[in-house]
C-alpha cells in the first residue's frame, strides 16, 4: 500500500501531538523498537535511559511521575522522542519523501538509489583493516580531509579488541577510524556517541550504522525536529539482516565450539559465521545454529540494504575484499564521484557481479517480510500477501 502525496502533505500539515505514551505503546509495546536510540538523543529533557548491555538495547523512561509508560514533558507538549522514531508512523514514507522527493514503487524493495557499484579502498592498509573493501573507512578518512565533515560516529571495542563488546565512539583521527574499522556482529547503537561529539565541539557529523539507525537522521528531518539534527550531514549505512545478543560468545562460540572470545581475531558472515583465532585455525559456523541468538530488536526489522542512508556498503559479493555500494542521494553521488577521480578507491560496475544485486534484492525481501501484517502497511510495499 502506497503512502500518497496528499496523505504525506496531510501529516505534514496536521500538528504533530506524538510523544513517549505513543511511542511506548506504537513501538516499544508492539516490539517494532530496533534499539536504534534515536529517541534517547533526541530527549531535551533526558528522560529516556538505554542500557548498552547484553539483553538491553531498548528505551524506557527513567522518571517515576506518570510510571514507565507515559511522560510528564510529553503532556506539557514535548514530541522529540516520535520525532526521532524510524519505526513510528508513516516512517518509511517520510523519509523516502524527504530524502528522495517521492516515496518507493513497488519493485524498490531495498530502497530508491541512483548507482550500484563495486568499491574497495586503493590503500592497502585500508583495504585490510577493513571488513569488505574498506570503503566505509575510506569515505571517512576522504571527508575528513577535505572538509565535508568534523568527525564520525563509529563503534569501537571495549578495552582491548579481545572484548569483543561493541560500543559507540567518535572518530575524528586517521587513527581512530583504522581502529574502529571491521565489523562485530552485535549492537552498537553509534547514535549515542552524540553527545560525546558535540562535547568535543564537533559540529558536521558523519553517522556510520546500521540500516535502523541510518534512518534516524531522514526522520528527523522529515518531522522538523530541530537542532537536535543539525550535525548530522552525512549518512553511511550497513546492510544487516541480524545482529545478535552478546550472550552467544559464551552460549554458542564457547560453551559448543570451545571457541574463546579472547582468541577471536576477526568475523564475517558469509552464508555461514566465519570466525578466524589467534592460533591460525578458522571455523565456520552454520548461521541456523545461531539464530536462538537473533537479538529482539531485528526480528521485524524491515531495512536489510539501509535504505535512507546517503551510501549504503555491503559485503554480498563474490570478490571478499570489495564493497557493494548502494549510492542512494546526490551527496553520496558526490562523495563516491570524487573519491574515484582522486584514486582513493578504485570502482567496477554493479552489473559485473549480477548475483551480488540479485541477493541484495533477495535479503531484502526477506527483511520486509518480517514486518508485522498488524503494524503500518505501506512498509510491507512490494510483498506479496503471505498464502
Ligand atoms: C552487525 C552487522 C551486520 C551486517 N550484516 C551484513 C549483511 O547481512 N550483508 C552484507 O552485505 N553486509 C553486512 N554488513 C556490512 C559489512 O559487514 C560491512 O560493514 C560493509 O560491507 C562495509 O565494509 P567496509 O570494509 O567498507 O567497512 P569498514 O571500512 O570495515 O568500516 C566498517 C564501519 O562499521 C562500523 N561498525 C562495525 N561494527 C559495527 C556495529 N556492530 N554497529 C555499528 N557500526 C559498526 C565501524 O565502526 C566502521 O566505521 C553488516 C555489518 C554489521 C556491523
Ligand atoms: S526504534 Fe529507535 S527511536 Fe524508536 S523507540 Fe526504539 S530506540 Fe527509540
Ligand atoms: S536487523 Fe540490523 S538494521 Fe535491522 S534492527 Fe537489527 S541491527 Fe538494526
């Protein structure tokens, strides 16, 4: 079901009255909250907490007054918090709209874009601390020098990278983004190292996440939040079909494969768990077998290929060391044009791996799916009905 224009200028026009009771009962309650923390940067009154922990990763309200399902700022008129929410309302619409100037046809299942390349970073350095082709890490260092932006929000790893637990951070320094290059399969919501950045007196960030959190910024756009968004200028996302719960280091790798996460060097996922150990061994593990670990927050997720990101960067292909590259907004057009023209990354055509389009389409469709028949219908757009 299509959301159309006079119902997008109606929401628009009509004065926006959504605050935590409606989040509350619309997201949190109905399980379509991602963990994403947009709602918790965007509080003026820091009200909403999030615990960045194994079995966390979802907002509840910190004040006793009205209890955990209602706010008293909210009664007295504050909205921030569904302003900030990509899964409240006509969120897909909205920010297709805003970001694209109209919303998705029915054959857009992973989202409007302009260009599908294959990327990888020409450095090698680059091209090895990174988890696909390191173009993520290329954009940032690329942006940094030439101004576009003051800083990134990444993830990191706790401590030394032996935790293998994932938390947001900021990258401001060539060192900083090598050091948080890779992936880790578990939640970092790097929306909440905003606050970090802004101390910092970083003014024009670049968000790097995952595709629940790259819709954050378009949404808030879209729903006038204020200055909360100002520093967000660029977006790049990660596609993702799943993160999982901490608790499978010591549940899955270790307690069934003896697999220690202090040993573990690095991760993929490939159709299988691919994880490689200090001592040279490499074990790939059936990705069925990891699914009791799926965290909550991405079992209705709908957005495999980050769909409101102004790139978004896969590792669906059949070279390891390149990046898909979705190029979805004029500025990401930009961004990718020039780095070519300077030889930062070298660039092949989507079309020179078909089956790396043909997944992506594959995975996305499978991700909108899981979207529940209960919850707002314009997002299950170009699913068929299940029989
Ligand atoms: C949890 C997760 C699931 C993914 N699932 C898929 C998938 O199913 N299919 C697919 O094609 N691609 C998936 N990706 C994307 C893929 O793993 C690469 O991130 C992407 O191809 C970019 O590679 P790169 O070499 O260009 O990035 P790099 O240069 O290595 O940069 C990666 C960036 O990602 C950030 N990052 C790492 N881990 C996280 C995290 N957990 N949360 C937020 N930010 C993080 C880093 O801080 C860094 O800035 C997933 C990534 C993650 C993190
Ligand atoms: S999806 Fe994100 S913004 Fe919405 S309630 Fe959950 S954490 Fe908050
Ligand atoms: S599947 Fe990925 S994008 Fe979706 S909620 Fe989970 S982490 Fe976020």
């Amino acid at each position: 079901m299509t959301v159309s224009a006079e119902t997008l200028e109606e929401v628009q026009k009509t004065r926006w009255r959504n605050q935590w009771k409606e989040l509350k009962a619309q997201v949190i309650d109905t399980d379509l909250c991602t963990g994403c923390a947009g709602c918790v940067i965007s509080c003026p009154h820091d009200v909403i907490g999030y615990d960045h922990e194994q079995g966390g990763y979802i907002p509840f309200h910190l004040e006793d007054e009205l209890g955990p399902d209602d706010c008293i700022h909210g009664q007295k008129g504050c909205t921030s918090c569904t302003r900030a929410c990509p899964r409240f309302g006509i969120w897909e619409a909205q920010a297709d709209d805003h970001l694209f100037g109209r919303t998705r046809s029915e054959d857009e299942v992973a989202g409007i874009y302009q260009d599908i390349l294959l990327t990888r970073a020409s450095d090698k350095t680059i091209n090895e601390v990174g988890q696909d082709g390191g173009l993520v890490s290329a954009i940032l260092l690329w942006a940094l020098e030439h101004d576009y932006i003051d800083a990134a929000l990444v993830s990191y790893l706790e401590g030394d990278k032996s935790s293998w637990k994932a938390r947001p951070g900021v990258a401001s320094t060539k060192e900083q983004i090598l050091q948080s290059a890779g992936s880790r399969y578990t939640y970092s919501a790097n929306t909440l190292a905003l606050d970090e950045a802004r101390e910092a007196g970083h003014e024009r960030l670049a968000l790097v996440g995952m595709s629940c959190q790259s819709s954050v910024p378009p949404v808030m756009w879209s729903r006038r939040i204020g200055k909360v968004a100002k520093p967000f200028v660029f977006n790049l996302g990660l596609l993702c079909s799943k993160t999982f719960d901490d608790a499978i280091f010591e549940e899955l790798f270790w307690a069934k494969y003896g697999l220690a996460r202090a040993d573990i060097t690095k991760m993929n996922i490939k159709g299988v768990f691919q994880i490689w150990t200090a001592d040279g061994g490499f074990h790939e593990i059936n990705l069925k077998e990891c699914h009791a670990w799926t965290r909550d927050g991405c079992n209705h997720c709908p957005d495999f290929a980050a769909e409101h990101a102004d790139i978004s960067c896969g590792g669906i292909g059949e070279n390891s060391d390149w990046t898909l590259t979705v190029v979805r907004t004029d500025l990401g057009r930009e961004i990718i044009s020039r780095m070519i023209a300077d030889g930062v990354i070298e660039s092949r055509p989507g079309d020179s791996d078909p089956g790396a389009i043909a997944l992506m389409r594959k995975l996305a469709e499978k991700s909108r799916r899981r979207w529940p028949a209960t919850a707002e219908q314009s997002v299950s757009l170009g699913i068929p009905a299940k029989k």
